[in-house]
C-alpha cells in the first residue's frame, strides 16, 4: 500500500514511473497508462478505460481486458485449461539435487 501511494504522488509531481508487473491489479491501481507486451511487442497502450474501449467493453478491468487482448484473441491459451492436453511443464523436469555420499 505504502508503495502504491508512494508511485501516486510521485505521479503527481510529475515524474514519470515505469513499471514492470505481472501483478495486473497493481497496474490497474497504479498507472495512468498501461502497454500490454505479447509475444515480444506491445499489442496495446493506453489508460485502462481506453484499453476498455478498445475491446468494446468499457468499464472493464485490467484482467479482462489482458485475457482478450492476449489469449482469447488469438484463440491461444485453451491448451492451458484442457488438462487432457496439458504437456509435461517444465516444472516437473526440474530434479532435486543429489545428496552428496561419503
């Protein structure tokens, strides 16, 4: 929270902030314009009730807007819901390192 309010009135002063996160709420909460990166490149830039718009669903949230920017558009993502398609991730390849002996 102290880190938000923190961004805000630095905002205010005028300072320009970029930020990075995955935390879509903190972008909604935070910033005054959002740039939404896929596949390398930004696919979208603008306030989040211009993103809105431009999904034609004003009012949206930020997680709604990204989900049909992204994979719903592009009709991607639905191998990560179907888990009879879900391949090995490689988090399971991932092995614990050996004990050493002696």
């Amino acid at each position: 929270r102290k880190v938000r309010k923190l961004f805000r009135d630095l905002a205010r002063e005028g300072m320009t902030i970029f930020l990075t996160t995955h935390e879509l709420s903190t972008a909604e909460a935070v910033c005054d314009r959002i740039g939404i990166i896929h596949h390398g490149s930004v696919t979208a830039l603008g306030s989040v009730e211009e993103l809105g718009q431009q999904i034609r669903v004003p009012g949206s949230h930020l997680e709604e807007i990204f989900l049909r920017l992204t994979i719903e558009s592009e009709g991607e993502g639905k191998e990560l819901f179907d888990s009879s398609s879900a391949e090995e991730s490689p988090k399971s390849k991932v092995q614990s390192p050996k004990k050493k002996q002696g």
